[in-house]
C-alpha cells in the first residue's frame, strides 16, 4: 500500500446519536440546504405535477384519483422520514470520520476514506436516502408516469454518470485503499439483497 492510500485511512470510531445532531449544525451540511431546497426539490417538484397534469390532459388514470389522499400524505411524510434521515446519516459521516463534506466545491473534500457506519454496506448510501423521498413526492403527487418513467431514468443517470464521476474522483484521491475498498463494497445494492434476489429468481 503506498504512503498516501495508508494516509488516507482513519482509524475507525464509532459516533454517537448526539454527535450526528450535533454535527447538523456544521457548514458542511448547512451549505446543503439550499441546494435542496431552491436548486434539487422544486424541480423535482414542478416535474412531478407537470406530469400529473399532462396524465390528466390525456385523460390517462392517475394515482391521485386511485389512491386517498390521506394515504398518499401518510405515505410521504414516512418516505421523507426515512430518506432523510438516510440521507444525514451519510452525510454526517462524511463529515465525522472523512474530514470533509458531502458536496464539493462547496464543502471541502474529505481528507479521509469512509468505511463505516452506511458506507460499510453500500459506496454510495445518499442516494438510496434520495430515492425513498423522491418515490414519496411521486405517490403524493399521484403521477404514474413519474414513478414509472422519471424515478428510473433518474437512477439509470446516477449509475451512470453521476456515482461513476465519484468512484473515480474517489480512486484518485484515495488510490490503493479505495480500490480494496471498492472491491469489497457493492456499488448501490447491498449484498444481502443481491444474494435474496439471486435465490429467489
């Protein structure tokens, strides 16, 4: 292993509840919320309804006519639950064990490999936390074509681009010890649910 791979592993700890909360309050996951909230949710949003509407326009039967809206609401709320607190989970990690932050240039670049905590099952654990929110606006919203068309298309472009991008800025700032890692951590899908599917298909 050369010098700057074995540089750049961090002696494992393990962080508590309280120090996730604390860390919510640091610039590095500070700088994400208006990316979130101006820049990646009203789009998302915006295409959501616009395809709700065009459904409409074509007279094709919606979610929102099938499903009650307290159901849709309720299936949202846990959705945005969930994904978020994936979503935090991962990014304060980044920034507790990797010395970093999770959107560069706008946070620094993590100065230490990540391992554990979601980054031991999968390499890129966020992306499962902005799935689960996503699939809840596309039930809220009641848009069939959203979830059956956009959510893919969206994913197939994170598998392809996007996580390709950040295994390979990761390659290069990490070398040796993110190949090792690489080639024992599954990409998006954990072990566990590949071995499940394999067995029952």
């Amino acid at each position: 292993m050369s010098t700057a791979a074995a540089e750049s592993i961090h002696p494992p700890r393990t962080f508590g509840f309280l120090e996730h909360v604390r860390c919510l309050g640091r610039r590095e996951i500070l700088v994400i919320v208006p990316i979130y909230c101006f820049g990646l949710i009203p789009p998302t949003a915006l295409t959501a309804y616009g395809l709700l509407a065009l459904e409409r326009r074509l007279g094709l039967p919606t979610l929102a006519d099938l499903l009650p809206l307290g159901f849709r609401q309720a299936f949202f709320v846990v959705c945005l639950a969930v994904g978020g607190a994936i979503v935090t989970w991962s990014y304060t990690y980044l920034v507790l064990e990797g010395g970093g932050g999770p959107v560069p240039p706008f946070s620094s670049q993590t100065r230490y490999l990540v391992t554990n905590g979601p980054y031991r099952v999968v390499r890129h654990p966020s992306i499962w936390g902005k799935l689960i929110g996503v699939l809840g606006l596309g039930v809220f919203v009641g848009s069939a074509t959203f979830l059956t068309i956009m959510i893919p298309l969206a994913l197939l472009w994170s598998l392809s681009s996007n996580m390709r991008r950040q295994d390979e800025a990761m390659e290069r700032a990490f070398g040796d010890a993110y190949r090792a890692y690489r080639a024992l951590t599954p990409r998006l899908v954990p072990r566990a649910l590949s071995s499940l599917w394999r067995a029952v298909s």
